[in-house]
C-alpha cells in the first residue's frame, strides 16, 4: 500500500501532519533544539517571575499587604456566613463585590502593576477603595445585625470595616498631592 500524502495545508503555521508548528509561527528554527534563542525567554521568565516575588514579599511585609489580605479574608468569612445562611442577595453581592475588587487590588500589588501603570494615581486609588468599602460594609453589617441568622456575617463585615477604614486612614495620612514625592513609610 502507497501511503497517501496529504496535500498542502492552507494554513501557514501547520505541518505536513496537520499539527501547528508554533516555532515556525514565532519564530524560532524547528531544527534547532533549543539553542540560544530557546534559552532567552526562560531567562525573561525567570526575571519577571522575580520581579512579581520581590513585589509580592514587599507587598506582603508592608502594612497595607497585611491590612489588605486581612480585610480579604474576613470579607470572604462574611460571605460564607451570608451564603450558609441564605441571607438575601443583596447582601451576598455586595460583599462578593467588595471581595473581587479587593482581591483585584492585592493581585495588582503583587504582580506590581502599580509600578507599571503610571497613569493612575494608585496611592489616591487605594485611598478611595478603602473608604468606600468601608461605608459599604458597614451599612451591610449593620442592616445583617438586625436578623438573627445573619448576625455572625454582621459581626465579620464589622470587622472587615474596622480594617479597611485602618488602611483607608493610613493611605490617607501617607497620600502626598505631589506624586512626583513618594508617600512616607
């Protein structure tokens, strides 16, 4: 039996078998094992794998890291409390909400998009998060305390009120009008 080619395929990344040849498409030489240009993008890797460790210990160490995470993790008991006791969705969006932006911001910190992204003022930003989470939480705690199935969320949401108006003040006192000036430590 002939074995049957395949004719030529109308793609111009794809091989004779149909599979991608995806160094051809960017650009490294298939015949090549890896060769000093495999080598460079491990190397670029490696860097900027550092670079989001180095941000995240400077992140994690600092006060706004710890407040941050805090607030995070009691935001999240809070959710679990009005999940577990089927409070109304009001209440679970809110927190859920305040949940993700939260998180959003910690993973910002930590891959340090904040030194990457210059046009926004992230000190003012953070500043204004905070605040606003803050009121947010403590309408909702106060509104939870008042049924007796959701007062252990109340409770929570409290507390994560505490810590974010505590790093909602702190970024205020460091906030300099000048963002040319880094904020004191």
């Amino acid at each position: 039996m002939n074995p049957v080619s395949n004719p030529p395929s109308p793609h111009p990344g794809a091989s004779e078998t149909g599979r991608w040849n995806w160094r051809k498409i960017f650009g490294g030489n298939p015949q090549e094992g890896g060769g000093e240009e495999g080598q460079r993008p491990a190397g670029r890797l490696e860097q900027e794998l550092a670079k989001i460790r180095d941000n995240g210990k400077e992140f994690f160490t600092s006060v706004r890291g710890l407040l941050k995470c805090a607030s995070l993790v009691l935001i999240l008991i809070a959710l679990v409390f009005f999940i577990t006791s089927r409070a109304h969705e009001s209440f679970i969006a809110v927190v859920a909400l305040e949940l993700i932006i939260v998180l959003f911001l910690i993973i910002a910190y930590v891959l340090g998009l904040d030194k990457q992204i210059t046009s926004l003022y992230w000190p003012l930003l953070d500043a204004i998060n905070s605040v606003v989470t803050a009121l947010f939480l403590l309408i909702v705690s106060v509104l939870a305390m008042l049924k007796l199935e959701t007062i252990p969320a109340g409770v929570f949401c409290l507390l994560a009120t505490l810590v974010c108006t505590a790093d909602g003040v702190i970024m205020i006192r460091n906030l300099s009008l000048n963002p040319s000036r880094p904020p004191e430590k």
